[in-house]
C-alpha cells in the first residue's frame, strides 16, 4: 500500500516537472538559426505552434531528420503546412516540418503513386513502414502552403495526445544566441467595471515608460478607485536577428506576492482559438495591436492561463499602498522588469458612457432571434462574456453590430431564399458585407434557406456566384513543340467563392498539377513522364465552391 502511494507520487513528479530530452534531436537544417516565428507567438486567430526557421530567404536547403524515426504522416495541402512530413520518435514525441518545397526520392515517389492513385494533389497519407534515421535529408526547405516566405516551420508534439510543445524545452535553444531583453512597445490599465475609473476615464487608459539606471522601467503614475487590470503589448528580439518574435513567459506581482501568469510550454490545437479573448479583441480589430490581458474576466479553458488561481485585477482602496510589477521573460531568461506606481483617488467627474445594444446575450444560454427574411442563432458560449448586442435587419440584410467582442463559438445565419428561383438557389451563398464588396462564407442550403457558421460580427446578405473560373497565362503556345521545357504550367482564379477542384488530363489521362494559392499556379512536372512523343491533348477543368465549371484544352509537340 505505502509502496503503490510513493510509485504515485513519483509519477505525479514527474508529470509536473516534465522533462523532454534535451539533446535528444538535431536541428533540422544546417545552417546558423535565426528565427522569424516562436512558439505560443500571437497570429491571427491561433497561437503559432512551432518555430518558424529563416532560411536565408531561398528555398531548397536540405531539411534532415531531427531524430530516429518513422514517417507516420505526409500531408500535402495547398494551404496550412503545404507539404508536411511528421516524423514519430521512439521516445514518445513528433516532429514536423512545414511548407517543404520537395521530398527526398523516396518519400516524394511513395507520395506520387498515392498522388496519381487518388487522382489528387492534395493528399493525407499515414505510412508505417518509411523509416528515417538522424540526420537523413528528408526534405528541401520551401514556402508552399500558407507561408509568407521561404522558411522551415519546426514543430514538436507529444506522439500520443499531439499536444504541442515549445521546441525550445528539447534543446533547441541551444541553436540561437539571445542575449536581448523582451521589449515592452506598450502598457495599458484597464478599468474592470462601470464603478471604476482609472486616471479620471472609464475606458482603458495608455501608460508611458521610463528606462531606469538599473535596467528596469517605471510606467506612469496610475491614479484609480475600484478594480483595474493591466495588459502589454510586447517582443522579443534575438542576437543578429531583426525579427520580432513572441515572448515565452510574464508574471505580475501585487505587493511583492505573485498575481497573474502565462507561460508558453504546451497546448493543445482546440485551444487555440482562445487567443481572441487572450488578447484585447476590441483593440486588435480597431488598431491592429495586440495587447496580452494579466488579467481573466470570465474563466475559459486556455491551459495557458487557466492554471491562475487569482484572476489578476487590482482592487484599489483608499489607505492602501500598491506597487504592482511585471516580468517579461524569453525563453533565454532575458528580462524586462515594469514597475507601476498606484494610488487610490476617488473619481467624482467622469461618468460611464456605455452604448447598450438591443438584446442582453448571457454566455450560458443559447439564442435564436428571427426576423422576417434573416435569422441569426448563438449557441451557448457564443462569447466569452455577457454582452449587450445590436441586432436587427434591413431590407434583406442581417447586421448584428460589430462591437468588437471575442466569439468563442461559431454563430450561424440563415438567409431566406423563398423568392429566388431554383437555379438561382443553386448558386447563392451567405456573403459579409464589406462596404461594396461580398465575401464568400462556406454555405449550406436546405429547405429555401443559405445559412453559414460565421465567426464574425457584421452585416450578411445573400450573394451570388455564377462565374465561372479563369484559367490563363499557360507557359507553352498551342501546337507549339515544348520539348526544352521542364513544366507545363497555367494560372487559375476565382473571384468570389474560390477554387475548389482543379483536374488535368493528358491524352485523356489523369495527371498530376500541383496548386499553390499564392501565385495562382498549377503546375506539371513533365519528368512525371506521362508526355508522349508527336501530339499531346490536354484538357484542364477548374471549378468553384458553387460548381461553377471552366475547361481549358489545348495541345503541343513534344
Ligand atoms: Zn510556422
């Protein structure tokens, strides 16, 4: 019995003080690593989940096996990763790497059969028998997929839960000189409710800073009665590297004794969306910055800071001293040290200026508000916390007005197409007003309905796309001899629901074209081998996400 409490507590230990091998896995190029992306950093709607290595702005860079393993995933998107391989250790953990222009021979044969079997570029394969060993070139560094420049996206996970993990906790900071403190750009005090006031406002108020000889920096002074909470905006900068990268860790001290936390070690993928509420929503869709809350108003389940016993807000009384203190750490332990002065003042002049909206949405309840052509219906947990919301229509337009809150769960709108033919219906989707402009929302039609799960506020309306694609600009002239070049290649385009399949046929033959989004391109590779000797006929078809069709044919010599 007291044997099995001690094996307990032992596994317990251990599961609190994690410990990944540190010099377990390599780095996966060979060259000097600077970054441009770290772990937890803050992007739009998602925390970044790996590192995102520079590759000196070329592709090509041999990409090597961090470790031992087996490649138990190969995904090849148009979008996200682009091509990604995920390679499973034995020691219980994945590495992954993104946006690769290429593979080696052997995996990039393995992916082609599957390519021309699924009759697809886009392809999600799960092999168990392709084994790589440390240091294997398993890949050349690209920029396919979503990414805004050659690079290398690193990323580990925990094999069996695929829980992500900062990469830096495997050793990888030993690879980058940072002997650079984070930089505070901007502090703001926050008043908590309508019955505070901070610095004679009732909105949130902007503090300067002021370096101090000892390194540290000293806000302005911060006069308040009633609850108030404090958010940064902050980077980290690294040894000869310009980028400015996410932070790792901040903690706030009131009166010496710790009060609020966040640490960037691990998290799951479903969390990620949270960043919304982890962030100032209202003043990241109004300025485009993004401010990191100390404090929570409403409790949600972001492990990253729902480990906070306290809920980080100051409560300031007459008779009382505060010195309220905020560390910011790299993941090298480079700090930056603010220290706010707050005195209690007794706010008698200003008055709480708060536009109230139409209906009062309470997180725990869900909502269906019809109206005579549109209807909007918020599930439970549609937001983060209690809101008032202007909603109404006009002429066939839904406007649930924008006032900048975090959605947590997707609301859906429904469109009422009772007037519109049959062959029109076919064609119509839920679009967001953006002043003259539509945009395409993923759509859903049943019973003389659209309806879409948007994740907005904003006005809808029902759009229509009956045009089809374009394809454009191929690299060859028709009936030309094309034996000297290596690709065949077009452009393609649509202007409002988007590309949704692209085939190619050779001699009436499927063939491989791969897309990326980014230059409007798919491409052939004629080493495929799938070109004959005289005349070849080929024959694109592009559609859209409303089936609008486009077909391009032509023929050429080779
Ligand atoms: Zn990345």
């Amino acid at each position: 019995m007291k044997k099995s409490i001690a094996i307990l507590l032992v596994l317990a230990s251990q599961i609190i003080f994690a410990q990944y091998p540190k010099d377990y896995f390599r780095s996966p190029l060979d060259i000097p690593i600077n970054l441009s992306g770290t772990f937890g950093e803050l992007r739009p709607n998602h925390f970044h989940s790996g590192l995102d290595i520079r590759t000196n702005n070329v592709e090509g860079l041999p990409v090597y096996a961090s470790a031992d393993g087996t490649i138990i995933r190969i995904k090849v998107s148009a979008f996200g990763y682009g091509k990604a391989l995920y390679i499973a250790h034995p020691n219980g953990y994945t590495t992954v790497y993104g946006h690769l222009q290429k593979f080696n021979d052997k995996i990039e044969a393995y992916v082609k059969e599957q390519q021309y079997k699924q009759k697809s570029f886009e392809v999600e394969l799960y092999p168990s028998t392709l084994k790589v060993t440390q240091s294997e070139i398993i890949a050349l560094s690209g920029n396919s997929g979503g990414s805004g420049g050659p690079h290398l996206h690193f990323e580990f996970r925990d094999t069996a839960t695929e829980k992500i993990i900062n990469p830096m906790a495997f050793g990888m900071n030993k690879l980058i000189k940072d002997e650079m403190k984070p930089v505070i750009s901007s502090l703001m005090v926050y008043p908590a409710n309508d019955s505070t006031s901070v610095n004679k406002s009732k909105n949130p108020v902007s503090l300067s800073l002021q370096k101090q000889v000892d390194g540290s920096f000293l806000a302005s002074k911060v006069v308040a009665s009633g609850k108030i909470g404090f958010a940064l905006n902050s980077y980290d900068l690294s040894t000869n590297n310009y980028n400015k990268n996410g932070i790792y860790r901040v903690v706030s001290y009131v009166n010496g004794s710790p009060s609020f936390k966040f640490e960037f070690d691990t998290f799951a993928f479903d969390e990620s969306k949270h960043i919304n509420y982890f962030i100032d929503f209202n003043r990241y869709k109004k300025l485009k910055q993004r401010f990191q809350k100390l404090f929570i108003k409403e409790r949600y389940p972001l492990s990253l800071v729902s480990g906070n016993t306290k809920d980080g807000f100051l409560d300031i009384k007459p008779n009382v001293t505060y010195t309220y203190k905020i560390e910011v750490f790299d993941y090298h332990g480079n700090k930056t040290i603010v220290n706010v002065p707050i005195s209690y003042e007794k706010d008698t002049n200003s008055t709480v200026v708060t536009s109230k909206g139409n209906y009062y949405v309470k997180t725990k309840s869900d909502y269906n508000f019809e109206f005579e052509k549109t209807a909007i219906y918020l599930p439970v947990n549609a937001l983060y916390e209690n809101a008032y919301l202007n909603i109404s229509e006009k002429e066939g337009v839904l406007d649930i007005e924008n006032n900048f809150e975090a959605i947590q769960n997707g609301l859906t709108v429904s469109l009422d197409m009772s007037h519109l033919s049959e062959e029109e219906q076919k064609k119509a989707f839920v679009g967001t007003v953006l002043g003259l402009k539509l945009d395409y929302n993923s759509s859903f039609r049943k019973a003389n309905k659209v309806s879409a799960k948007v994740k907005a506020f904003g006005k809808y309306k029902v759009g229509f796309d009956n045009v089809a694609p374009r394809i454009y600009n191929p690299n060859f002239i028709e009936g030309s001899n094309i034996s000297k070049l290596s690709t065949l290649s077009v452009s393609i385009n649509d202007a409002l629901s988007g590309i949704d399949t692209y085939n190619a046929y050779l001699n009436g033959e499927w063939i491989l074209m791969e897309y990326d989004y980014k230059t409007k391109k798919l491409v052939h590779n004629l080493k495929d081998g799938k070109v004959v000797s005289g005349k070849n006929d080929i024959k694109i078809v592009v559609t859209d996400k409303l089936d609008n069709t486009a077909t391009f044919t032509s023929n050429f010599i080779y």
